[in-house]
C-alpha cells in the first residue's frame, strides 16, 4: 500500500445511514420490553443494526485478531516484562494457552495471531500469519519508531486483513495486541494527539512500579522533543511514535469501515490505533465498539478523544484481545435481542399505558 | 417447609473457606499475566473456585430461574404497565420470545420459568412450574402483602428449586423475575432494612411519570407506617411487603449456599431478594455473584448493604434475569481462565522482572 492508497481508502469511509439507525430504534420500541430497559445494548444493537443495513442483525461468524510487535523503546526500562514474552507469548497463543485463547473459546470466536514486528524469527512456525516488517520498532524516544513507508506498509497489512475477514464471512471484528513496551508508544501517541502531557498519558501497564512510570513518561517527553510529531497528520504521528502492531490495528479499523464490518476494540493499545483510525477517517468511528475502560489509568482520557463510551469496566490491564472478546460477546447479544425477541403484537402483551 | 425448618436452614450456610481463596489466588498468579490484570475476572474466579473447593473450577451446566408472582399494589397505581402483562410475559417466556429467552440461548443456559404467585390460571400449561400460593400478593400499603406461613412457604419452592438444580448437576445458577409491581415491594424492602426514606428506595421501574413516582413513595411510606416491619426479622419484612416471586429468589439464594452452589443474582428486585437471604444468613453472600447495576435508581444503594460489587453496568432495567444471564457467561469466562490459562512454566514463558 502507498500513501496515496491509504489516503484515497480513508476517503471512501462513509458514516451509517440515519434511516438505518431509525429504523431499528423503531424495531426496538415494538420488543416485549418496556422502551428503553435494555440500556446500553438499546444503542449497540441499533447501531449495529445500521452497520449491516438491516434491522434484523446477525453475528454468525466472529474472528479476532491479535497483531504482535516489538518495541525499541524497552531499552529505556518502561516495561515490567523483559523483551523475550513477546515472542513468548505469541507462542503461548499458538498452543492455545493464554487468557485471549480461552476467551475466545468462551465467546465463540476464532483467533488469528498476526506478527508485524516481533524480534523473533518465527519462520516455519505454523498457525501465525508472518507480515512482518521489521523486527522491531527503533526507540522512539531518540529516533523515529518507524520510517513513514514502513507505518504505511503495515497499515497496509491491517487492510488486508479485514479484507480477508470480509471475504471469509465474518460478521464481527475483534482486536487485540501483544508488545513488551508497547504502552509507552499508546502514551506517546495520546499525548501527541490529545494534546496531553506525558505525565497525563503514561500509566503502569503490565505493572511497572514508580520509577518505571516516571522513565515512561521522560521515554514519552524526549518522544515528542526529538521526533516532534504533527498532531494534524495522524500517520506522522503514529510512524514517529507508534508501532507496527498498533499500525496494523489502524488498518484493521480503516479496513472494516470501508467494507461496513463492524470491530471491537480492546483496551489501552487498541483504543490509541482507533484514535489514529479516526482522524484519518472520521467516520471510521461508527463501526467501532469499544469493549471496555481498562485499568491503566490514562485510558480515560483517551476514550474521551473517542466519542463513544466502553461497555465494561473490569479493572483489567492484559490486552491481548480479552476486553475486546467480552465485549464482542455483549454486542452479539444486543445483535440477537433486536434479531430475536418477539414484538408485543407477536406475543399479544399489552403495551405501555395499554 | 415449616419455619423451624426455615431457621434450621439458614443455620447450616457456612461461608466459603479462606485456604480454598488461597490456593486460586496462587493459581491465578501462575498464569501467564501479569498479576492481577485480569482485574475483576480473578476475584470472581477465586470465589468460585472457593465455592466449589477446587483450584479448576468447570461450569457445564447453567440454569437460569425465571420466577413470577402478581402484586396487590399495582392498585396504587404504581406501574407504567397493566397487571395482565405478568401472565402474557409468563407465556411471552414459554414461546421463548422475550429478552430472557434470547440471553438464556446467547449464554448457554437452560431457563425454567416459576409461577409463584400470578394472577392467571396456567393449569394445563407446559413448560412451566406450578408453584403458586395465590393469585397475587395482597395490597402491601394497605395489609400485609403475604401471611407469614405463605412466605415461608414461597421460600421453600426456593430452596426446593435449588436442591433440584444441584440434583440436575447444574454448575451455576441465575435467577430473575416477573411481575408488575414488583419494584415497589422491593422498594418498600430496602427502605424497611436499610432504613431509608421511601423517596430514597424508589425509581421509575418498567417507567413511571412524576406521578407514578410519588405515587410509588406513598405507597411505601403507607406500608411501612400500616405494618410496621421489623428490621431485625428479615421474615417479618418479606411477607408483610414482599412478594411470592421475591420470597422464591430468598429460598434458591439460601438454597444454593447450603448446597454450595453459585447464583448470579440480576437486578434491584432480586437483590432486595439478596438482601433478606443475607440478614437470615450471612455467609450465604459469599455464594452470590452480582450480575449488574441496573438504572433503577435506587439498586445503588440496595448494592451497598450487600458487601459485594456488580460486574455490569449497562443501565439495564428490565428484569427476567436478563442482567444475570450476561453476568452469568462472565461469571463462567473467570473461571475458565482460572482452569484453562497456562502457567509461566508450562508455556515457557519469562514472568516479571525475569
């Protein structure tokens, strides 16, 4: 993929029709439910309902997707793991052994693991889909994390990949990510973006303890110093200060937009590509549900930047795809519900005030 | 069952034992994670793995119990729907087209719907248990809403419900009800053992007006002033402004900590349920897993005398055990990690700061 492609793709995305989210909002009021008890799936189902232009949704295949990649930001010491679990744990996925591969299971959800970026030679690895660019990004806190061409290229690869669950008849998307280091980029990217201070877009991730924080937030200082990223220009910030699996997952939003495939994004990582997704493409954003407010504390702020409020508050931090799995599973009820449920004439229940 | 059988009972649940709480924690830091991010999941999975007295805790089977009962206050005018919908929501149930049905098949969970206490002759109906005391309870803002022996014996059908669901091999329990007018006797029941105010412990229910509202806090301030409820004597507050449906959900809470069983408990009335089975016998909360906080506007409050927090938040407010049904496949996702995540050695992978 050019710059010129990805620029022309982010132009087809075009927001969900009114008459579509009216049309459902009218299927809704006609459930044998009080109007409005459902709550928040009210608004999920409806607005799914639009994405697939009908008022009677259906999920029947899900996949998530879990993209991997390395971060040359580890060496500054913001990361409670060592650099090794990432292609640990991409493994630890292949046989089936991490949090995201039982809930997966549990929701009904295929997975495909995706390494853009890991600093590990996976060749003859079965199961893995291997598009990977570099083995690992440069430290963004000295350098550019990526080349622009190299941020395009995997975004590129996210198309791609939507493109093929597009193809496979998925119905819904998931994301998630792997990546030792690769909270540091997601502060990076909100504070470029959001305008934030680095001590404001920075938190523990997977645990490091004070002084950690305080060496991310200087990684996330001397990032935006040197690299001087244009918060105007989604893609010069996500190449400066990004990483190849969060750009991967950017293409994946881009990617599901223009083929009106819905996608839930996970946690803090995921919800940073979606931030990028969406200024590239405004509209993007109507084909996005966010699955949940993690525990790392700036994923507020950065879901305030995002329009849209997450369905569960668990207090998790793991990535991985897990928020996003529980959160695919919520949407496909709200689904279901509009697709299922009996309307009063149907049942012969009297209405309100009936 | 008898009253002496009742207080015998109640007598027997013991709480969960603090070394089985122990050993899952020191599974669940085994796990390839990093400790504690999976957030709220890993309490829920340790209390169940404590419940069950096992570090691998299985769910196969799921029951959900839809129980229904009429209410004699619906004269005050204080529900947004007629009193015929209990029982035309009671067969909307057995066709399987009502939000319930929907979420019981999204989650996997068998539904057995329970008529406690409707104001309609189902004889002859299939599907269905037969388990009514009388056709409605009595106006609780004028006399007690059941004698006491009738709420004895609601409680009973509970706890029966429970021994047959453990007989069944059912796993994991949720519970819902039915029946117009309920929120108020809930209500009436907060503010009696909570000592609050009526305006306090009520909300707009199935969606009262302004007046229906005030109608409601009238209607409970009556009854508390006719029937004077002790607080001291859960029994006394239940049959005088329960319900037959609200009683039901007592016994299956105190029946399932008896037989060391989990319940996922759904919205504001059955935690008033909750509420009554905990002051009877304490250590039943640890048996109880809270699905959702619902927008009843007083569930809050309810939430804060049961030493528990709800792991939904979707402004549901519809009841059925729709709440329970999603809290029950999250209940189930924990303890799936909890038995099926690899452990740092078994997946070779690096733990923190390795």
């Amino acid at each position: 993929m050019t710059e010129t492609e990805l620029s022309r793709l982010a132009g087809t995305v075009r927001p969900v029709a009114a008459d579509a989210l009216e049309a459902a909002q009218a299927r809704l009021d006609k459930l044998t439910k009080p109007p409005g008890s459902l709550g928040r799936l009210e608004s999920v189902a409806r607005r799914l309902a639009a994405v697939q232009g009908t008022t009677r949704p259906a999920i029947r295949k899900k996949r998530i997707y879990t993209l991997a990649g390395d971060h040359g930001v580890t060496e500054e010491g913001v990361s409670a793991f060592p650099r090794e679990v990432t292609p640990q744990m991409v493994l630890n996925f292949l046989r089936g052994g991490a949090a995201i591969n039982v809930l997966a299971r549990h929701v009904g959800a295929e997975i495909v693991v995706v390494d853009l970026g890991v600093d590990h030679d996976f060749q003859g690895v079965d199961g893995l889909v291997h598009a990977k660019i570099r083995r690992g990004t440069r430290n963004l806190s000295r350098e550019p994390a990526m080349a622009r061409d190299e941020a395009v290229q995997a975004v590129g690869v996210g198309v791609d990949l939507a493109r093929r669950a597009a193809e496979d008849g998925i119905d819904l998307l998931a994301v998630g990510e792997m990546g030792i280091g690769n909270t540091t980029a997601a502060s990076a990217i909100l504070a470029a973006l959001g305008g934030l201070d680095p001590e404001q877009a920075v938190g523990r991730g997977t645990g490091v303890d004070d002084d950690g924080l305080r060496r991310k937030a200087d990684a996330v200082r001397r990032a935006l110093a040197v690299n001087r990223p244009d918060p105007s220009d989604p893609l010069d910030v996500l190449h400066k200060v990004g990483g190849f699996e969060i750009a991967g997952m950017v293409g994946i939003f881009l990617g599901a937009a223009v083929r009106r495939l819905p996608v839930v994004v996970d946690g803090f990582i995921s919800s940073s590509a979606a931030l990028v997704a969406v200024r590239m493409a405004p509209a993007a954003e109507d084909y996005l549900f966010l699955s949940h407010l993690s525990h790392e504390r700036a994923h507020a702020r950065l879901l305030d930047l995002l329009d849209r409020d997450p369905l569960l508050v668990l207090e998790m931090r793991l990535g991985e795809g897990t928020g996003a799995a529980l959160g695919l599973t919520l949407v496909e009820a709200a689904a279901r519900l509009l697709s299922e449920m009996a309307t009063f004439s149907e049942a012969g229940v009297a209405s309100k005030g009936a």
